[in-house]
C-alpha cells in the first residue's frame, strides 16, 4: 500500500546539488595553508555530510586536530569565494522538484552545511524558490542525525511527520529519517553507495530523481 505522502524533506550536498569538488578544493586549500597534506576528490565521499567542522577534522592528521578551528575558518573563507565553481544541481532535480511543488506538496531542505551557505546555494539555483523551509547549521541546533532540526521543520509547516519523505544520499540522513519517524528514502546518485544506504535503514532506495514522483 502506498503511503499518503504530504511534504518532502531534502538533504542538499549530495542530494540536490554536486558540490563535492568545491568542498574538496576549498578543504585542499585550508590544509595547504596549514602545511597539511591534501586528500584526491573522492576521499571527501566519506568526509562530508556531518557539518564544516567534522569535514575539516577528517581532513586534517591526527596529530593536528588542534588546528580544526582555524581550518574551518580557512575553508569558509575559500568556500564563500569557490562555492558555485563546479556545483550543480543533479541532472533531472529541477524539473522533479518543481513537479512535485506543482502536485501541492510542502518542500524544505535540511542539511548539516552552515545555514548561510545552505540559504545561498539554494537560492542560487531555484529562482523562485519552491522550498517552505531552507535550513542549514544553525548554533545550539544539533546537526543530523539527530532529528531536532526535522521535526522543528515538521512543526513549523504543521504537517506530521509520518506524512514526511525524507530523501538524502548518506546514512546520516537514513538516521536523521528513521529518528524523526519519516519515511526514509536513499537516492543512490549521491555521495555515498547502496550498502551504507541499507545498513542505516534506508526504506526505499532510487536511482534516478524521476523515481521519487513514482513515491508521491
């Protein structure tokens, strides 16, 4: 039997948008400013997903975990300059996403990057926005996965959140679905592979964007 779906929570990196390579470049530069090794592209699969500082601890050696702070702000700085060098939104979101706004759901978008850049990657690339709710890392609000920040979400548009898809690309956000009582569904375009997707309690998996209208 099909759920009866009324809203649809996005994750952004790696969801909506590539944006793993300027992530990585601007991790890259804040570690050579630090005399830091650099990491190839496809390391930071496993690093992004859980906020700036988490990214920029992963990144740096062990023995230099003291220099996370001044890292994240050297990414920042880079970031803001770099963020839409090589971003772009998945080919075929778009026309889902405004397809899906269309039918009368409720859209938001959660995600553990900074709240600033969250709001400006969206606006960016969806003029005008179809999106209720765009919410990013905001202080004293955990990060994914706890569900704090959905279900605050949920509240504000007065849609239950056992009406809620929960779409993402990471098995933080399969946690942040499966804790908030959503319905947990991993794209597989994404940043991360099928198995992660699975093991962290994924209830549907897609393949191409065009499937999620399949779930609506």
């Amino acid at each position: 039997m099909t759920r009866e779906f009324r809203a649809v929570l996005f994750d952004l990196d790696g969801t909506l948008a590539d944006t793993l390579a300027d992530l990585a470049n601007a991790t890259n530069w804040a570690l050579t400013q630090l005399g830091c090794p650099m990491h190839p592209l496809d390391s930071y699969r496993h690093m992004v997903g859980d906020g700036a500082r988490q990214l920029c601890a992963r990144a740096l050696p062990p023995d230099k975990q003291s220099l996370t702070d001044e890292a994240v702000r050297l990414m920042r700085q880079h970031y803001e300059a770099h963020c839409f060098d090589m971003t772009r939104l998945y080919p075929g979101i778009a026309e889902v996403v405004a397809t899906v706004a269309k039918r009368g759901h409720r859209l938001a978008v959660l995600s553990n990057k900074p709240d600033d850049f969250t709001k400006r990657t969206i606006a960016h690339y969806f003029q005008p926005s179809p999106f209720d709710v765009v919410r990013g890392q905001l202080p004293n609000v955990p990060l994914k996965p706890d569900p704090a920040a959905a279900l605050q979400i949920a509240k504000e548009l007065s849609i239950p959140a056992g009406q809620w898809l929960y779409l993402g690309d990471t098995n933080t956000d399969m946690r942040t679905a499966r804790a908030a009582g959503m319905h947990a569904v991993g794209v597989l375009w994404g940043f991360r592979d099928l198995e992660e997707l699975e093991e962290a309690g994924a209830e549907r998996l897609i393949r191409r964007p065009l499937e999620l209208l399949e779930l609506l």
